[in-house]
C-alpha cells in the first residue's frame, strides 16, 4: 500500500476557469474558477470541486445528469439556485442535492455584488448522459472519463 500523503490547504490547490464546453459556451465559464481538490489526491470516483463565482457568474449552464448524483454546499455568499422552474436564494451552510435521473435541471447564478464559493461533489459515472434544455448542446461522459460535446441533433461542436 501507497504511503498516504499528508494534509494540504484547500486553498493552496490552485484554481482555473478553464472548462470543457466548447464555444460558445466556453465563455461564459470565464469568472467561474474551480480547485479540483480530489484530484490533489488522485481521486477517481467522485470529485470535489472548491468552486467560486465572482459577481454575474454562473457555475455551469442550466442541466440535468442522467446517471451522476452531485452535491453543493455554500460556504460563502449568497448564490442563487435555478432549480427546475424555481429559484432560491441560498446562504453559508445551506446544501443541495441532485439526484442523477431526476430530470430536475439546475444551475447556480451569483447575482450578488460580493463572491461566491461553495463546495461541489459528484461521482464520475461513464456513460453519463447531459441535458442542457435552454442550450443547444448535449453531453456523454466517454470511458475514458471526457466529456464529450455535440449539438442536439447529434452534430459535433
């Protein structure tokens, strides 16, 4: 057995606003900047995301996942919850989770003037099917673990 590592600063990992969407959504992932902390410990069936939204961000486009739970929990700021056809406006503290196979589209809005961060858990299940219903673009977790892109009709991005 591997010798673990020794604890680290979560805020030491450092973070980036790059992301997988293809443009034009690409963009506007750009005041969106995520700490992969479970990849700082070779994680590979859930990752854990230190995520923070500076003013107008959103945390991704409005979806839905077909087999991946995830889960978020404020730690700063007031974010706003787009769930469904229901928003709410969330504090520290508060958490929520999505089900995989809900249908229940969600999204994450810092309508605020001050920034966001929260904490954002899933699993990484191949196969994974993305609903984006307002956009499009749909996604299939491949079994190398990429996601891969293309616009509803089936079309490549």
């Amino acid at each position: 057995m591997k010798d673990p590592i020794s604890p680290i600063s979560a805020v030491g990992i450092p973070a980036s606003n790059s992301t997988n969407y293809p443009e034009p959504f690409a963009t506007q992932m750009s005041r969106r900047f995520k700490a992969k902390l479970g990849n700082a410990f070779g994680l590979s069936n859930f990752g854990v995301n230190l995520t923070r939204l500076e003013p107008g961000a959103i945390s991704a486009l409005f979806h839905t996942h077909s087999q991946q739970d995830e889960l978020i929990y404020v730690l700063e700021g007031n974010p706003t919850l787009r769930l469904g056809d229901r928003e709410y406006e969330m504090s520290p503290g508060d958490c929520m989770g999505f089900a995989a196979g809900s249908g229940h589209g969600h999204q994450l809005v810092n309508r605020t003037d001050g920034a966001v961060s929260y904490l954002e858990i899933g699993d990484r299940t191949q196969g994974d099917e993305v609903e984006y219903p307002n956009d499009d673009i749909a996604a299939t977790m491949t079994s190398e673990g990429k996601w891969a892109f293309v616009h509803k009709d089936g079309s490549a991005y």
